[in-house]
C-alpha cells in the first residue's frame, strides 16, 4: 500500500528542485551540506531564500501526496487493532482469574 506513494513522491519531489532552477525561480545548487535539516539545508546549498520557499512547497506537496495512503491504512487496519486490544483485555482477564503468583 505505501510503495505507490513512496515511488510517486520521490520522483515529483526530487524534479521540483530541479524544475525550480531550470526555471530560473531558484539558483542552481552548488554544494549540498549533510546531516543538516529541509529548510537550513536548502538555504545553504545555493544561499538563495527561494530555496526554503521551495522546501516548503516540496514539504507541502509530499504531505498531499501521502495523507490519502495513511488514512487509507488507518481505515483499514484501525479496525484490526481495536480487535486486537479487546483480545487482549479477554486474555488479561482470564490470567487474572488464574491468580498466579509470579
């Protein structure tokens, strides 16, 4: 379920970038720090404040993209875990009528 918007995202968000300075709306990037975070990393590559703008979009946009799969997935197994939790209460229920003295 999560593998089409892990491939989907990847391309579009890795081409934005890309597009943003192919159309001139940001610098090209010239060195890419690592370990360092979205926003802080896209400003120093290029010194460019368009680069967080298009940081934020990128953020945006993958947050579009994947919110539909995750409430997908919590529809679908949010029902199975509250199953699992009331089986597991009938479970603690009956170890407590065991009195076992551990």
């Amino acid at each position: 379920m999560f593998f089409i918007p892990f491939v989907i995202c990847g391309g579009i968000i890795g081409s934005l970038g890309g597009w943003a300075m192919y159309l001139g709306i940001m610098k090209c990037s010239t060195f890419t720090p690592p370990y360092v975070g979205v926003f802080l990393e896209g400003f120093l590559t290029n010194m460019d404040p368009m680069s967080i703008v298009v940081n934020a979009v990128q953020l945006i946009l993958s947050i579009l993209i994947w919110y539909p799969f995750v409430k997908s997935y919590e529809k679908t197994y949010g029902n199975k875990e509250e199953e699992t939790n009331a089986i597991s209460a009938e479970d603690a229920a009956i170890l407590d009528d065991l009195d076992l003295d551990f």
